[in-house]
C-alpha cells in the first residue's frame, strides 16, 4: 500500500506549503516502513498552535484501522503555518493527496 504512483490535487499543491508537503510524504515513507499494517485512507490534520509565546506548525498523522496517532510540531515562517485536513487515499493503483474540502 502506498508503493504505487502518487498524484496531488491543485488544492494539495496549491494550498499546502512545499515544506509541509515534504513531511507529510516523508511521514507516509515512514509508516510504510514501520507499521504492520496501513489503512488505505491516512489523515493530516494541520493545525496552528501557540507554544512559549511562538506560533508552530502542528501535523497530527492518524489512520483508523488498525488504530495510529503520531505527532509533528515544527518551527515553521509565520505564513507557512495553517490549519488544513489532508487526505492520502490509496485505491490500489495509486494513491492521491488532497485536502479533506476536496474530497
């Protein structure tokens, strides 16, 4: 799963920054790697948090079965931080980013 050719949506491109795209690729590498077992639908939650008076980028990587949570905080550029879903779905051919809107 996730082995296969990828494709981006013009929101994914468009609407996510490039860094934030090299670490959501970098986190489905990883899973792929060290989970048993990826579910075909894997979720991004990006969302702006504030720490020690500093604004940071927080990406929570989750999937539903079987059952995994993994959190990112980054020190990101001020207009690089946003709250955005994004979805990785993988239909056995390829698999696609997009935000959760476009769905």
């Amino acid at each position: 799963m996730f082995n296969n050719q990828a494709y981006m949506t013009k929101g994914f491109q468009s609407e996510i920054p490039a860094i934030t795209q090299v670490i959501i690729f970098d986190c489905l590498e990883k899973s792929r790697h060290t989970l048993k077992s990826m579910d075909d639908l894997q979720i991004f939650e990006l969302k702006k948090i504030r720490s020690n008076g500093t604004d940071l980028q927080e990406i929570l990587h989750k999937q539903e079965i079987p059952t995994f949570e993994e959190t990112i905080v980054l020190e990101l550029p001020e207009d690089q931080i946003i709250n955005k879903k994004v979805y990785v779905i993988d239909d056995g051919d390829h698999h696609t980013f997009l935000l959760a809107s476009e769905y």
